[in-house]
C-alpha cells in the first residue's frame, strides 16, 4: 500500500514544472515531522527529483540544496516546538499501524543515550525521522542543543541527497546502457545454455532409443 502511494506521489512530482518541483522541495522535508508525513513519504523522493531536474539544467542545483535545507531545518523545528507542547497527546491520537511502539521506543532509546547526535544522525533512518524531533522535544531537550544538531543534520542530509540526485541525473543514460547490455549478455548467455542443454538431451535419448532397438534385435 505504501509502496503504492510512493509510486503514485513519484510519477506526479515528475509531471510538475521546474519552479513546482523546487516548492516541493522544500514542503516534504518541512512537512516530515512538522505533520509525521514522513512516516508514510520520504523526503528524499522530491529531493532527489529536483537534483535530476539540476543536472538536466531545468532549475539551479544550490536553489534545490537550499529549498531542502531550509525545509528539513524549520520542519524539524516545528516538529521539537509540537512535541514538547503537544506531542503525547499527538502520539495518543495516531494510529499504531502508522506509529509503531517500538519505533518510538527506538528513538526514544537514542535520545536518551546519545541526544543531540540522534538528532543529526535521525534523519538518515527512515523509521525514526518523523518522530525525533517531536521526541526530543518531550524530552526536553534545550533548544540551545538541539538547534545546531537539527541545522547540521538538515544541511548535511539536503546536500548529499541533492549531490546523489544529481550525479544520478548526470549519468543515468549511462548507467542504463550499461545495465541494457548486461541484460543482453545475460539473455544471450541463458538462451545459449537452454539450447545446448535441449540438444544434450535430444542426443541422450536418441542414443538410449538406438541403444534399446539394438539390445532387441540382439
């Protein structure tokens, strides 16, 4: 079912115009945690859209990077403000199939040992994203340390995932001819075998058949 939405929510961000698919940009990241929309669409997919559509020269790579850096910082934001404000009762109204009880415990495990460095390093677990920020948040975390581990995060996280996006852009035609002539290889290779393989094998039996009609006449 997710799988199915992801599909849907890709195939629509590929259809949008170039200043569209920047604004996107910068909403998914913002809306992962501020609305727990992560937990059901990564914020990567428009990213990574948006940086194919850089390299493609449809739109600026540094305007894509600062969309997302932008809106995976104040959506985190938002996301800490909610959670230490109303984030038990959020927690309370969601339902389990989307919020998993471990997946909270998980991250609440994390901040409890390692906090700041969960909230740099949550962002990259897809599990744990959406809740983090609210989390720590709960926790009560100080802000005075979870804002820099929150900028840091979202400014590593935008720039690698727009740099990945891009290279893939720069190169996809490329990588998809050599994919194209491995498939061929391989084809040929498996047709080449079946074909031997049958030939064996009409072989053997004509053998066995002339083997059997001469023990008969002997």
């Amino acid at each position: 079912m997710v799988g199915h939405i992801i599909h849907m929510i890709v195939e629509t961000l590929q259809g949008l115009p170039p200043w569209a698919l920047l604004v996107m940009a910068f909403l998914l990241p913002a809306l992962e945690a501020s609305v727990f929309l992560g937990v059901v669409i990564p914020g990567e997919i428009v990213l990574l859209l948006a940086a194919i559509g850089a390299s493609k020269g449809q739109l600026p790579l540094w305007a894509v990077i600062v969309a997302g850096i932008l809106g995976a910082i104040i959506g985190d934001f938002i996301g800490f403000e909610v959670g230490k404000r109303w984030g038990q009762s959020l927690l309370d109204k969601l339902p389990k199939r989307i919020v998993k009880p471990d997946h909270i415990e998980r991250a609440r495990a994390a901040l409890r040992k390692r906090g700041a460095l969960t909230v740099f390093f949550g962002r990259w677990a897809a599990a744990l994203r959406a809740f983090v920020p609210g989390l720590a948040g709960m926790s009560g975390m100080r802000l005075r340390v979870y804002a820099p581990a929150n900028a840091a995060g979202g400014i590593v996280w935008a720039v690698v995932v727009a740099a990945l996006g891009y290279l893939i852009g720069q190169n996809v035609e490329k990588y998809l001819s050599r994919v194209s002539n491995v498939i061929t290889v391989v084809v040929v290779a498996l047709l080449l075998y079946f074909l031997v393989r049958e030939i064996v094998r009409v072989r053997a039996k004509r053998k066995a058949l002339v083997s059997a009609d001469t023990s008969s006449e002997v």
